[in-house]
C-alpha cells in the first residue's frame, strides 16, 4: 500500500484590513453672562493648553456667538474635554457665578 499524496498547501487569500476612522466630533463651549473673559481664557489655558491668545479670541467669539468650537477630536476625547469643562467650577471674579460653563458636544460636519 503506498502513502496518501499530500497536495501543497493553497495559500489563503489574504484580506485587506481597513482601518476603522471614528468619526470626529466638535466640542462647543457655549456662552452666559455668568463667566468673565479671564475665567474661559484660564480655562483654555489649563484644559486644552491654547496660549492666552487663542483663548482670548475663542472667549471673544463665544461672547459674540454664544458659542465657540473649542476642539474637534473623537467621542470618547471630546466626552472628556466636555467633562473637564463642566467640572472646572465657577468663576471666582463674578459673585453671582455659581458653577462651570457649559459644553456640549456635536457631530463635526
């Protein structure tokens, strides 16, 4: 009895692997007449390392727009930035202050 032939190995197709891009989405800062120019610039300045002039600018556009993207990252990212900025606290140069701004965050289009 003779041994069973063996055939070559078939090489197996190989698939290509697409990288899943998570789409981005925007954080918002939006405006109230309860936070001062230095309280969003400080906060720039810590939360997202902007220099004093780019907060500047951005408290200047949230003030004319009533709000201003601040970053445009993945979910999970902005969901923390967004947390970050509600757990910031009020402003100490506005007495009547009595928490953080508010954030939100949105699909980037």
């Amino acid at each position: 009895m003779s041994e069973p032939m063996t055939l070559p190995a078939i090489p197996q197709p190989r698939l290509k692997e697409r990288t899943q891009r998570q789409p981005p989405y925007n954080v918002i800062l939006l405006n109230d007449d309860d936070h001062s120019y230095e309280y969003v610039i400080a906060m720039l300045q810590v939360l997202f390392g902007y220099p004093r002039e780019k907060g500047y600018q951005m408290a200047k556009e949230v003030d004319s727009t009533g709000r201003v993207i601040l970053l445009t990252t993945t979910r999970e990212h902005a969901e923390l930035k967004q947390e970050q900025i509600h757990a910031f606290g009020p402003d100490p140069l506005m007495a009547r202050c009595q928490g953080s701004m508010t954030a939100v965050i949105e699909p980037a289009v």
